[in-house]
C-alpha cells in the first residue's frame, strides 16, 4: 500500500546516542509531516465502488483461494521476496513489496499482514510511465484502480539499536535532483538530502515506480473488498 507515517518513539537510550536519535527522529518526523500534506497514499482514487459484479466476485474467490493457500502466514511472503517497508496503518495493515511492479492474478507487487502475521490481503500493480488510462483486466471494473505516482521508499535501520523505522519515502523527482538513479537507488542519496546521517542507517531502498493500484482484501472489510 501506500506510505503511512507514525510519530516516532525514542530510538536510542545512552547519553551518547543523542544526537544521532534526535537526527533520525526529526528528518524522519519531517519526511513524515511533508508526506501528509502533499496527500501520498493515493494521487487518484477510485472513480467506482458499486457492488461486485459477477467476474469480480470470481477474481477475489479466485485470488482468495491462492494467497491464503501460499502465503497465510508473513514468513510465507518473506521467503518469497517480500520485504517489509511500512509499519502498522490505520486498518491493522503491514506492507510488504516484492519490487515487481507488473502483476498477474498469481503474482501480486504487495502482501499485507496483521500485527500477529496473517494473511489480509494484497496489491495488484500495472506500471503507468507514460500517463498510461485506467487497466481494463480481470474482469475488474478500471474504476476500481488506484493510482500512486512514483517516490523511493527506505527503512531506517539505527546501527547502534537495530530499531528500525518504516514510511519513509521521498518523490522520485526530488530522489531524481539529488543526483539519484531510479533504477538503482542508493542509500547515498538519502543522506544526500538530508534524511539520514550516514548511508549504514539505510536497511532498505527501492523505487517505487507510478503505478495502477488494485486493492484486494482476502479478510473481510468493512469499507469494501477494493478500497482501503
């Protein structure tokens, strides 16, 4: 899914360590803040949220069936390639990205996770580079797609704690003016604009292009099977 940000506990404790734990707390606390004014999540939303059709209920069976059966459980999605980039979201929600961004039915970009590991669901991508129109596939109304313009994604990893801390992005056009390469993100970059004190704080790093974005929920959701 997209970026969520929580506010950041204390990541180092000894007199010591201050100063690199105020310095990730706040360039990360600003990335944060910058990101909710400028609205991340979703750049376009929905433009449809009626009922299933009949070949849309086929699709979530069909994609219910299969995840739960490989990936019920985060170790599942792990082995697999998945790598966690975000923390808990509003709905009980952990995001893990394979880093491949064109998507069958069998091969979402994104798996999510509860707090205690359990499969809730997935994302399902279509690269838009080129202002590409909604995705006409699965049987799914292309009302349903959302759609995220491009930012890199990195985890925090502090060295002296191994505390990590997730939901941190910066626009690829900023990563871009830094002097960074979308098809290889450096951790260099980061602290090039001034995210992070040195290149060892970086776990995890990778673009995440513009994209068409399916939202599918294997557990039940109030708001809907296709929407957050």
């Amino acid at each position: 899914m997209a970026s969520r940000f929580p506010i950041l506990s204390r990541l180092k404790s000894t007199e010591e360590d201050k100063y690199d734990m105020k310095w990730v707390v706040t360039a990360a606390f600003l990335a944060a803040f910058c990101a909710f004014a400028t609205d991340a999540r979703a750049d376009e939303g929905p433009t449809y949220t009626g009922p299933l059709s009949a070949t849309e209920t086929q699709f979530v069976q069909s994609v219910l069936r299969d995840l739960i059966a490989r990936f019920p459980r985060v170790s599942d999605a792990e082995k697999a390639g998945y790598v966690r980039y975000t923390g808990v979201d509003n709905t009980g929600a952990i995001s893990y990205a394979n880093r491949q961004w064109t998507s069958d039915p069998s091969h979402p970009s994104q798996l999510w996770y509860d707090t205690d590991g359990n499969l809730l669901g997935a994302d399902f991508s279509v690269p838009r580079p080129n202002n590409e129109p909604r995705p006409q596939l699965w049987g799914i109304n292309p009302g349903r797609w959302y759609e995220f313009n491009g930012h890199v994604h990195y985890v925090i990893k502090v060295p002296d704690t191994g505390k990590m801390v997730y939901d941190q992005w910066i626009w690829n056009s900023d990563f871009v003016s830094a002097g960074g390469n979308l098809a290889k993100p450096s951790a260099d970059t980061v602290v090039q604009v001034g995210r992070v004190p040195s290149a060892n704080y970086i776990a995890t790093i990778f673009e995440f292009p513009t994209i068409w974005d399916l939202i599918v929920w294997v557990k039940p959701h109030a708001a809907g099977t296709f929407l957050w």
